[in-house]
C-alpha cells in the first residue's frame, strides 16, 4: 500500500518495500516460557572491567580473536570477528555481490537473514529447493551457478535452521570442487558445537572459496552480547574487513567473549553442551509417539521442529498457556510445524505436559 508521508517517502524504494527479518524479539508474544530463539536456558557469570571504556576499542580485538582461532583450531589469520553472525552474513553479501546485478542462493526452508540481508542492499535471491531429506540439490545448484553468472554466494546451513539436519560432507565437497573460482560458499555453523563431529572447518585449508559462520549466541549462552565469527581464507578476511565498521565489538563484548573462551569458559560450555543434548533426547522420547504428534525432524541444533496434526492451533493454544514456541506453518514444505528450543528442564517439563494433556 502506497503511503503519503513525504518523510517515508525519502526512503529509497527498496527500503519502503523491506520486510524486516522478524526476530523472536520482534514478534515478541506475551509469556513466561520462550523457546522461540534457540537462546540457552540461562547465562553464566562474567566479571568486567571499566579501565579501558574511555578509548575505542580495536576493530578486531587480538586477544579474542587468538582465543577463538585456538578454541576453532585455526590460524588467527583465518578469523574475522563481528557483531553475532548475522552481521558476518550481511558483511559477505556486500562483499561479495553488486547490487542491482548479483544474486545470492539459498535453499528455504533455511535461516531466513540470508534473504532479508540481500533484499536489503538490493541483492537478488534465487531460492534452489532441498532434497527431500533437506539436503542441497546440488545438480541443481551447480546448474544455476552455470547459467547465472551473477549467482555470486551460496548460503547452506548446519546445522539447519529450522530443520536441524546436518549437511551431507559428500555433498558440499562436490559443490565446492565445482565451484573454486567461482562462487563463494558459505556454510552457516550457528549451533555446530551441538554436533561438533559434523563441523566443515578441516576444509577451510583446501577450499579458498569456504566461509564458516560461527556465533556465541547458541551453545555459548551468549546472545546477549552480540558476537559472531568468520572463519575463511586469509584474503577473504581481509575483504570482509575492508566492508566492516570501524568498531564493531566493544569493549566489554571482547572481554565477556574471551572469559568464555578461556580453559574454565569451555568446560561450562561443554557441560551445557552435554546437559542441552541429553534434554532434547529425552523430550523428543517424551513427546514422539503423541497422537498430535506427525513428525520429529532432525535434531542436531538445540532445538527440534515437530510437524503436528493441527500446528497452527496448537500453537496459539500453548501461547495462550504463555508458552512462546517459533511458527514455522506456511514455509515452504513445513505445515503445521513448530520449532521447539531446548530450554531449562522445568521449561521443557511444561511443553511436555501441555502436549500431554491435549
Ligand atoms: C542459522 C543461524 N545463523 C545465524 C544466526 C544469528 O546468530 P547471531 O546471534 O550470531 O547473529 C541464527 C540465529 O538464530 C541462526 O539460527
């Protein structure tokens, strides 16, 4: 709908025309019980120093940036740290693509950024549609990137946002032997520290044209701070550094993330790694064989999708009880499917108990 106010009018088109990705946050939902952000349950403690608040922080913080190479297993040289990982997405389209002219492809049902970070500067989206066991297409992806000279940068995610399965290794290796000097290939590693064996980053020395994205936000309990990680070949850092802000992290985000990153921050986080993995064990036990229940998808992240009978009034009605679960009915092959965080056990316990009565 056209809108007169002139003030709205000086926006440019594609801006009058942007639909904002809708966070968790945005969406918002009156409750007392969130699984609708793939957050940890709860954060741990961190202490912060003031000392240095007067001065502008280092764009890349060095410290940090050699506590995540080592906790990555990768030379510093490979890192890039941003403001989460949505930040690194948004920077490598603009890195890599022109506007008006390039495109990005993505394979929905997927993380939904990729798309609204394109559309926002004015990058095209070719959406390449999974397998049936949400697996990239790759005949179909090697075609396109044949045909369309401007499809510059695919974004694969895995563990997969919503549907938590793992990308295939065979597969991105044939995506990526296709396409060396052609395309970037972005592999987004949001929640891999809950399936770490499946990680793609032994590849990042043979592949020059490999991103990963990484973040503090899932298995780090750590969304709050904003803080996320490229990890690619050297000259691609330092494309992406030449298109970052001049202080992307502050000062106390460089200090709470390299806490988390020290010997006693990665033991809690292996134990919250462990505990989030064993409770999604036994909720999808406790709720597989429901009568509403159709389907349980994959359940590599800390979350699971579970495909009801009737989704879409369940979940309005477990909302009303003031639990907020993610929607994902409507998205391209998931009716009546809803997104389920692993959260604290009295939270878990809840959903469980609902599920029951119904
Ligand atoms: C697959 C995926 N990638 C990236 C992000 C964004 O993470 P960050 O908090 O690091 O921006 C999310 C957040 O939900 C996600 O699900």
């Amino acid at each position: 709908m056209a809108n007169n106010d002139p003030i709205v009018a000086l926006a440019t088109k594609r801006v009058q025309d942007l639909t904002p990705y809708l966070s968790a946050r945005r969406i918002g939902g009156s409750g007392h019980t969130f699984l609708n952000a793939n957050e940890a349950p709860k954060s741990a403690s961190y202490l912060v120093q003031s000392i240095s608040f007067n001065r502008y922080p280092e764009c890349q913080p060095p410290e940090l940036i050699e506590s995540y190479a080592n906790y990555a297993g990768v030379q510093p040289e490979k890192v890039m740290v941003a403001r989460g990982s949505d930040e690194v997405i948004g920077l490598i389209i603009r890195t890599f693509c022109e506007t008006a002219k390039d495109s990005i492809i993505i394979c929905p049902p997927t993380y939904g950024m990729y798309s609204v970070s394109a559309v926002n500067v004015g990058v095209g989206v070719v959406e390449i549609a999974p397998t049936s066991d949400y697996q990239p297409d790759v005949p179909a992806i090697l075609k396109e990137f044949e045909t369309n000279a401007n499809a510059k940068v695919l974004f694969l995610c895995s563990p997969n946002n919503p549907t938590g399965n793992v990308l295939e290794r065979e597969k991105l290796l044939q995506i990526l032997e296709a396409t060396q000097d052609r395309a970037i290939i972005v592999v987004d590693e949001a929640y891999i520290e809950f399936s770490m064996q499946d990680t793609m980053i032994d590849l990042l020395d043979k592949y020059r044209n490999l991103i990963i994205t990484r973040t503090l936000s899932k298995a780090f309990a750590l969304a709050g701070i904003r803080c996320g990680f490229a990890l690619a070949d050297e000259e691609i850092i330092k494309l992406l550094l030449k298109v970052i802000d001049p202080y992307p992290i502050s000062d106390p985000v460089a200090q709470i993330a390299e806490q988390a990153l020290t010997k006693s921050g990665l033991e809690i986080l292996d134990a919250r790694i462990t505990e989030l993995n064993e409770r999604k064990a036994a909720f999808i036990n406790a709720v597989k064989d429901l009568e509403i229940v159709q389907q349980v998808f994959s359940d590599k992240g800390n979350f699971v999708l579970i495909r009801f009978k009737d989704g879409e009034e369940l979940f309005y009605r477990i909302a009303k009880k003031g639990i907020i679960l993610r929607d994902f009915n409507g998205k391209p092959t998931l009716d009546n499917c809803i997104r389920v965080t692993i959260g604290s056990e009295q939270e878990m316990n809840e959903v469980i108990d609902f599920l029951k009565s119904i």
